[in-house]
C-alpha cells in the first residue's frame, strides 16, 4: 500500500466522521463533496475509471449542486 493510498483513506474516514458531526449544513456539503471527490480517486487508483467518472460527476458534481439549492431554498423559506 502506498502513501497516497494510506492518505486517501485517512482523509476519507476523516471526511466521513466530519460530514456527520458538523452542525453547519453548509459545511456538511462541502465536506460530502471532497469525500465524493475522495472515493472517484479511490475508484481510479483501482482501476476503474467508469466509476471514478460516474462518482465525480454524480457525487461531488449534480448531489452538491442539489444540496446546494436545497439549503438555498430552506434558508430562503425560513427568513
């Protein structure tokens, strides 16, 4: 196993602890994004490339964006 892949993995266990424990929702989006971006280096470090791709696009691309405009419009309702 080599360092990258020790790091990789500590950063997404780190990343995955913080995303639940954070109070900001703000915050527990971007943390979600890097862990998505996290897991399609992971994908691609396995040899999967389809799934690297899907995972970037799909997990830290469109569900970002989602939860995004989720906030947005919650915060919005709520002042």
């Amino acid at each position: 196993m080599t360092l990258f892949n020790v790091v990789l993995l500590l950063v997404m266990m780190i990343g995955a602890v913080a995303a639940s424990a954070i109070r900001n929702l703000l915050g527990a989006v971007i943390i979600f994004m890097v862990y998505s971006l996290m897991m399609a280096l992971l994908w691609q470090q396995m040899n999967a490339p389809d799934l690297a791709i899907t995972e970037a696009a799909v997990g830290a691309g469109l569900t970002s964006v989602l939860f995004v405009l989720t906030l947005r419009k919650i915060k919005g309702l709520s002042a």
